[in-house]
C-alpha cells in the first residue's frame, strides 16, 4: 500500500449497518445479494495506481476481525443482542465477495456478492477506501485539508455565536476526505459546540463518547422485493413488521422514500405511527414531505410535537437551519448531515454509492421522491415497479 490502512476497525462504519445485518442474522439468512458502486459525478477518471491502491486497501479490510474490546462496546448499545454479538465475534470480510475492475477510459467498477447479512457490510468500508484513494492521489492532501480545516473553523464559529441553533448528528463517513479528518470533524464539533448529538460512525462514538446514531437504510426495505412471497407494493408493511418485531420500538426512526414516501403512508398505519420515534427524509421537496408526515400524524390523533423528522438529504448548515426555524413549533426536528461535515474542501466531493442490486437472483430497486435517485440495472424490472406502486396507490387510501 502507498499509504497508511484506511480503515483500522470494523466499528468504523455506520451504524445503521449493524442495526439492519442484526434483523437479518435473526429472519433472512437465506437471502444472497449483489451491491454494484456508481459514481454519479461526471467525468471522473480513476487512474490505475488509484485502481492498485484500492484494491491493496480492501486486501488489508479483509485481514481485519472484531477486537474483544469492540465487541464489548457492540454489547453496550441497548439493543444490539449478545447471539448478534457473538456471530461478529466469528465473522470477517471475505475478499472473495469483491471484485473490482477498471475500464481502459479510467471507470471504476465493483460488485459484491455473497449472503446478504455478509455482503451489506462492505459498502461503508469500500466508500471510505475509494474516497480517500481518489482524493489523496488525485490533488495534494494539505492542499485539501487546509481547506477543509478553514471552512470547518467557520462552521464552528457560526454555531458558537449563534447563527446555528440546531441539533444534528455527523453522517459523514461514507464520503469523508480522509479517516484522520472525520476524526478531527467529530472531535470538534462535540468538543466545541453544543450542537452535535453524535454520530453514526461507531469507531468514533465509541472513541469520543458520542451517541452512535441510525436506523436502517434503502437496502433494509429494497431486499423484501427479492423474497417470493412478498408483493412489491407491500415491501415497507413486511420491512416495518420486522423492525418492530426486532427492536420493540427501540431504535425506531422510520425510512420514508424506498418506495415513494405515498406508499410508505400507507403502511405507516396507526400501530406503527405509534411505535416508531420518527421519520427520515432522504429525497423530495423536504418541506412538502415534513407538512405530509405532520398531516400524517395528525391523521391518527396523534401530536406532531411528539414526534421526530429527521432529514438527511444533501444537507448544509444553512438549509438545515432554514428546515429547523421552519418546522421546529410543530415538530421535533433533528439532522444527520454527512459530505458538507467530512469533504467540505476547496474542491467538488464524489457522489458515490454502493447500492444493493440484486436479492436472489431478483432485481430489486429504490424509487425515491426524487426520480433521479433511482437505482437500478434492470429498467424492465424498474417499470414494473413503479407500476405496481402505482397500482396499489390508486387503489387504497388511508384508513
């Protein structure tokens, strides 16, 4: 490797990734799955060092295991269960799950395949490896930390002296411009402002004391597309059942988007308003989305003020406080904000993902409020989709 490991703990990930492997380990060990990674930039040319020194990186990923004293701090959060614990105590990550490829006009590919409670763990630690590569090999690293130091100096002043009142949690590792720079963003932020409620990033929760902080993602609700016996349509009914069924209300901050948010409302029924803490905002006009989830609530008798919108779509500061000052008479309001915290440099930050393809052998597919955010490598399946959600929408109605 030409630089130091990129990620030394298998806690430097989200949490949100043990939340979901967790349902999965105790319900669906049966399901394989395939995750494909998509550069949404334009224009973006991986060289072949970079390609070589990825590749080196998730060769020193895959050496890695759970230390006693991590799995020690995995038991401490209230709800991850000690059978759960103790399959982390046996599991690591296989290099025979990846394969990586780079086209002769410097586009990157990587798939993962394998057993999905195996498979979803990769993503985290795959994004943090490709982003760091690109960005320290690619411009000159002081150069970028400079900058990102000086903007990070700002932000803090800002919430120092006021300009920022609200509170947020830091979801910044998937696109962090480096490992030692999340660490110094968190650090700060919990060290200098009041504001910062934790992170989703385990390592450093548990390094700063911070509250780790998630629920579960697109893929959580995606992989019931890939179960037989499931209709499309019905995939967030069966995903919230099991959350609940897992976590008791614990740990209950509901994904709103996969599937478009319309259909989530529709299984979003009385019994789980109540039993979830709150909703999350990932695409779609986010105050449309906040005025359709209070109506929702208020649908049901129950009061808004009671419940959290969390929002956490390609979010700044400014936004965020705008969405705070708009919605926090009404509401709990709260942020999970990732890129503008860990890659806010004097250069434009890569929108990667790794997003989960394949269920089984079935495509399967996030629709999102925002129709550019859909992913899928099967467009027939795509159409058929939407039509199904568009059938169930037009034929049920709230309760």
């Amino acid at each position: 490797m030409k630089f130091a490991p990129i990620v030394v703990s298998l806690l430097d990930t989200d949490l949100y990734k043990f939340n979901m492997d967790q349902v999965i380990f105790h319900k669906h060990t049966d399901l394989n799955g395939e995750y494909y990674f998509r550069c949404r930039n334009e224009g973006i040319v991986f060289t072949r060092e970079m390609f070589e020194e990825i590749n080196a990186q998730i060769d020193h990923l895959c050496t890695l295991s759970f230390q006693r004293d991590e799995l020690d701090y995995l038991r401490s959060i209230r709800f991850i269960k000690s059978d759960y614990v103790e399959f982390l105590r046996l599991w690591r990550p296989l290099r025979d799950y990846v394969e990586t490829s780079l086209s002769d006009d410097g586009e990157l590919s990587i798939v993962v395949r394998g057993p999905l409670f195996s498979a979803m763990q990769f993503e985290i630690y795959l994004l943090e490896i490709v982003n760091e590569v690109y960005f320290r090999m690619r411009y000159d690293y002081n150069t970028l930390l400079a900058s990102a130091r000086e903007k990070l100096d700002a932000k803090i002043k800002d919430f120092q002296f006021g300009r920022y009142t609200f509170q947020f949690a830091e979801f910044g590792c998937r696109r962090r411009l480096s490992r030692e720079w999340e660490d110094e963003v968190v650090r700060r932020f919990a060290n200098e402002t009041e504001n910062c409620m934790g992170t989703s990033n385990v390592y450093l929760a548990r390094k700063y004391n911070l509250k780790p902080i998630g629920t579960y993602a697109h893929e959580f609700v995606q992989m019931y597309q890939g179960i037989d016996s499931i209709p499309l349509a019905y995939t967030n009914h069966y995903a919230l059942d099991d959350w609940y069924d897992e976590y008791r209300g614990d740990n209950g901050t509901a994904l709103t988007d996969t599937v478009t948010t319309d259909l989530f409302l529709l299984d979003f029924n009385r019994a789980m308003v109540n039993n979830f803490n709150g909703v999350r905002h990932d695409s779609g006009d986010p105050y449309a989305w906040g005025e359709k989830m209070i109506d929702h609530y208020k649908h049901y008798g129950v009061d808004p003020r009671t419940k959290m919108l969390l929002f956490s779509d390609s979010l700044n500061f400014d936004r965020a406080q705008a969405l705070y000052d708009y919605f926090r008479d009404r509401v709990k309001v709260s942020f999970g904000i990732g890129t503008f915290c860990s890659n806010d440099t004097c250069e434009e930050a890569l929108n990667i993902v790794i997003k989960l393809q394949t269920v089984n052998g079935r495509a399967v597919a996030k629709l999102s409020d925002t129709p550019g955010k859909a992913m899928c490598r099967d467009m027939e399946y795509l159409e058929y989709l939407k039509r199904s959600v568009a059938f169930r929408l037009g034929r049920e109605h709230l309760e």
